[in-house]
C-alpha cells in the first residue's frame, strides 16, 4: 500500500542527490578520475610485481622494474592522499548547498515547516541528515572505485588464463545478491535510525522551549524520560544495522576465501603444466583478492545507504510547496486592506470562515476575539506570512499573491508578542529588514517605540550585542516595535505587540502609534480593553467569522463583547472613517455606523 509514496519519496531525493552532485561537478569528476586512476595503479601493480618477481628467479636483469614497482606504491600513495582531500572538500560543498537550500526553503514555508515537522525534527534534517546527505559524492566516487577493482580484478584473472575468471565467475551471482540484500536492508535500517533521531530532537527541542514550566512543575525527570522514549527504537534500528552488516561480511568472509581457494587452486595446477609462470601465480593470488573485494563494497554500500535515507528525509522538507511570489508592483496608495470570502483551515479545523473586511486606507483597525477565534492567524494573512485556503487578500487593490516578494515585504510592516530580536547588536537588530534601515532611522524609531532611553542606558548603548544586553518582556516588545516602525511601509500589523507593556508606557506608545497617519494603515491584534478603545473601528471575531465592526464605544453596549474582555477596560471615545464588512457575520453594528 505504500510503495507509491515511498517510489516517490526515493525519486524526490536521487532528485535532490543529483541536485548536490551537480553543484559539486568539478570536485566530484575530479575525485572519480582520482580515485579510477587508483584503482587502475591498484591494478597495474600485481602484474609488476609478477613480471619482477619471473625476472628476479630468472636472474635476469631487475632493476629498473623494481624501481617501476617502487614508483607506482609512491603513485598509489599519492593518488589515495588526493582522494582523501577531494572527498573531505566534496563532501563538505555538498553539505554546504544542502543546508542553504534548505534553511532558504524551510524560511519560505513558515510556520508551515514546524507545523509539519517540528522544530527539532527540522534541526536534525538540516545538521546531522544534511552532513550524512553530504557525503553521497565521496560515497559513489568510492563506490565506483570499489566496484572497479573487482571487475579489474576479473578482467586481469582472464587475461591471465580464462580458467582463472571461469573459476571466479561460478560463484560471482551468489556474491551480487549478498550485496543486493544487504543494500536493501541496510537502507530500511538507516531510515528507522534516523527517524527516531529525529523524534528525539522534536522532544528535545519543545522541552527546551518550555524548560521555565518543567522546572516550575518539578517534572524534569518525566520530561527526560518523554525525550528519551525513542531511545529502545533507536536501539532496536542500530543493532539491526550491526546485525546486517555483521552477517553480510560474515557471508562475504564464507565466500571469498572458498572463491581464493579455488583460484589458486587452478593457478596451481597451470603453474605444474608449466601454463603460469610463478609471477603469474603471484599476480592471479593478487587479482583474486581484489576480485573479492566484498568488504570495501560492504562498507562504501553502508555508506551510500545512509546518504541515501538522509538525503530522502531532507527530500521530503523539499517536498512541502512554499508559497510562490509574483512579479507584480503596488500602485500609489495607503494601504487599503481587503480581505475577499477568506477561509483558512488550520490541523483540519476551520479558524476562519469566509471572512469579509475592508480596512480603508489611513486607518486603525482593532482585532478582537476570545482565545481560538483566528486573530493572530487573520494578522498571518493579512500580511501574508501564511495564504488563506479559500479568497483572496489584497493591499491597494492588488492581490498578495501577485506581489513580488520584496514589493510586499516593503509595503509591510509587523510587530509580535513575542519578537524574535536578530541581529549582532542592538542597532542591527531594529535595523534588520532587506534592505536595512539607517542609522538615523533606527534612533527616530527607538525614540517612536520609547526604548532609546533605555537602550543608552546599555553598556554600549546601539552598539551593545543583542545577546548580551539584559531586557524585559516589555523591552523587548519595545524593540520589536522599534523595527516595525523603522521598516516603515503602507501596512503595520501588531499583534498583540503592547501584552508585555505596562499601562503608562502602553499609553504612550498607543500615542504615537494611533497618532493621525494618512499614508499608513494598522492593523491591531487587541486583548486589551484600552487598546481596542483608541482604534478608529473594532472588527470582533466570533468563531471564525466577523460578528460586527464598529467603534469600541458602540460595541461595548453587547453583553458577550465585554465578554470578550473581561468586562472591564475602557470603553473608548471616538469614532473614526467608515469601515465596510460584507458576509463575515451579522451586519447590525455595521448599520448603526
């Protein structure tokens, strides 16, 4: 029943191998040429030796054979070397463009990639998955000169005598289904190891984040023991890899030297019929060896089946669609937000419901709603940090699909709860935005977000690495809010940027942001009373759908908004410009205003 999926999951990633490979073109033809000209100075040297060897009991003259000899060790040593340093090189370009093309792709899925994999399951693709993936190039280089020295092997056994390759040859299909079956078992092992792995780090990862309630819930040792479940499994899955790879060189040990044997056994017999030389016996012994060479097969097979199931589980992070940008540009305008019959689904439940809003241009709009309501996932769309399922968003009367990337990214503008502060230094992080913002903008927009003050207090004031500058929850949304104000843009989108802030700082703030702005448009993700009361209009979500807009003062008469709230807060003043609302919900706030 899976065989589809999994054909599929194999094609994706040799897709995403070939992919690698190519990148890596000229290290990886380089390392092939080293490694067959190893191989073939592998190969050339029994028959010198042999050669030597005849000479050497036929007292004839040596000497510049022996040196030959000696000349083609020092070849084979220096070839191996350049092998060894083209691999290592390889290996680590390949790893390099794996990890960018994937950090560049799960960034493009959003919160779509931890939704579907899990942090720390993500981590794990992209470090240790991706270094195994990487190593796919040093593998079949190896693996190719692994299979050329048997089939030199042969090659030379016939040239020798053609009873020689005759004897090989008799057991040689029993050889290839050994490898045949170990491969396949191998890969099935791997694929098992490393999801548990990953499993491992998911557990780890969300125990990391939420370490403040383990600690507080005295449930450290239950929290290792939920990290560390998988563990029998990835126990289970590394004996199973020992274990098949234990019996296939048990199987090539039982094999070979019987195929040894045999070979000698003839070259015997044709050095008494005087056929072979004793060089030649010398030289068949040698080629019968790496005829035989089913443990450097075993192991370089290992080795691309691990590759190969790295390479497939970061196939399938490729294989999420991120979302695609048009090329289109943004007219003059001040940001006019329209959302059209917008439905969005989130783990096969319905968050929003054919959303109908229209936020004109120049204007404030509050968002509120009970917890599960959809106003953090409206601020997502509204912004397009994630596409709805059903309808369509639109910024100045343009669809945010057809935007180019950095057209939109330009034109807007967010501030979170929680912000994520990137960069080196406090400087970098207000000013982190594509491209930057200057210096003078990111002082104008601290002092906008009232966090200069503080941040001049720091031991290096802007220049202060982020790390190391010790800050509060509300400082911290300061800052956040200090970049979206310094991104500047025709929409700002906050959601629920003030939770952190106390009520004197929140005011002020509120202030400046809600300050008269005909060329922005806000959009607020409220859970506060007061601050849903300084917004021009409120949209009140209700189970998905828009149940009224109107200003704060007018909805605060309905029962279940106060509800909403608590029923305490302010009830707010002024009314400002018209907002439509068609389809959301009940229109009878929508007509009072």
């Amino acid at each position: 029943m899976n065989s589809r999926p999994d054909s599929e999951a194999a094609a994706a990633g040799g897709a995403l191998s070939r992919a690698a490979l190519r990148q890596g073109a000229v290290r990886c033809v380089a390392l092939c040429a080293a490694s067959t000209a190893a191989t073939a100075a592998g190969l050339l040297l029994p028959a010198l030796l042999g050669h030597t060897l005849d000479l050497l009991l036929a007292h004839a003259p040596a000497a510049r054979w022996i040196g030959c000899c000696a000349g083609l060790v020092l070849l084979l040593a220096l070839l191996d070397g350049c092998a060894g340093v083209l691999t290592g090189t390889a290996d680590a370009h390949a790893t390099a463009w794996l990890r960018r093309q994937l950090t560049a792709h799960v960034l493009a899925l959003g919160p779509r990639a931890t939704a579907r994999f899990g942090a720390g399951d993500l981590v794990a693709r992209l470090v240790g998955n991706a270094a195994q993936a990487g190593t796919a190039p040093g593998a079949v280089a190896a693996l190719l000169a692994a299979l050329a020295g048997p089939v030199g092997g042969v090659l030379a056994l016939g040239l020798i005598d053609p009873w020689l390759a005759a004897v090989f040859l008799a057991g040689a299909p029993v050889l290839a289904l050994l490898l045949r079956a170990f491969a396949r078992d191998t890969s099935a092992c791997v694929a098992d190891y490393q999801r548990a792995q990953g499993r491992i780090a998911g557990a780890l990862a969300e125990a990391v984040d939420g370490f403040r309630t383990i600690r507080a819930a005295g449930a450290e040792e239950r929290e290792t023991a939920r990290i560390l479940a998988p563990l029998p499994e990835l126990s289970r899955a590394g004996h199973r890899m020992w274990r098949v790879q234990g019996r296939a060189a048990a199987q090539a040990v039982t094999l070979a030297p019987l195929l040894n044997l045999g070979v000698l056994a003839v070259a015997g017999l044709l050095l008494a019929r005087h056929r072979l030389s004793v060089g030649e016996v010398l030289a068949a012994s040698r080629y019968a060896v790496l005829a035989t060479g089913v443990g450097t097969l075993v192991g370089q097979l290992a080795a691309l089946a691990r590759a190969r199931a790295a390479t497939g589980r970061l196939a399938e992070v490729r294989a999420e669609s991120a979302p695609a940008h048009g090329t289109g540009r943004l007219p003059p305008g001040n940001g006019r937000l329209e959302l059209r019959a917008v439905t969005a689904r989130r783990g096969g439940r319905t968050v929003l419901d054919g959303v109908d809003l229209t936020v004109p241009g120049g204007t404030t709009l509050a968002v509120v709603g009970r917890s599960g309501t959809g106003k953090s996932l409206l601020a997502e769309l509204a912004g397009r940090l994630a596409d709805p399922d059903v309808g369509e968003v639109l910024l100045d009367g343009v669809p945010l699909r057809a935007l180019a990337h950095a057209e939109l990214r330009r034109a807007v503008a967010y501030a979170f709860d929680r912000p994520v502060l990137l960069g080196t230094t406090i400087e970098d992080t207000i000013a982190f935005a594509r491209p930057p913002a200057t210096p003078a903008a990111v002082r104008s927009a601290a002092r906008r977000a009232h966090a200069d003050d503080f941040v001049r207090r720091l031991p290096a004031g802007y220049a202060t690495p982020a790390a190391d500058a010790p800050r509060s929850g509300g400082e911290s949304q300061r800052l956040g809010l200090a970049r979206a104000f310094a991104h500047g843009g025709r929409l700002l989108i906050l959601d629920d940027a003030l939770s952190s802030l106390d009520t004197v700082t929140e005011h002020r703030i509120t202030q400046t942001l809600l300050a008269p702005d005909p060329d922005r448009t806000r959009l607020l993700i409220a859970h506060r009373a007061t601050t849903a009361s300084r917004a021009d209009r409120v949209a009140w979500l209700d189970a998905g759908r828009v149940r009224a807009i109107g200003t704060h003062r007018e909805l605060w008469q309905e029962a279940e908004y106060r509800a909403v709230f608590g029923d305490d807060g302010d009830v707010g003043t002024e009314p400002g410009p018209e907002f439509a609302h068609d389809g959301g919900g009940t229109a009878e706030r929508q007509a009072r205003t």
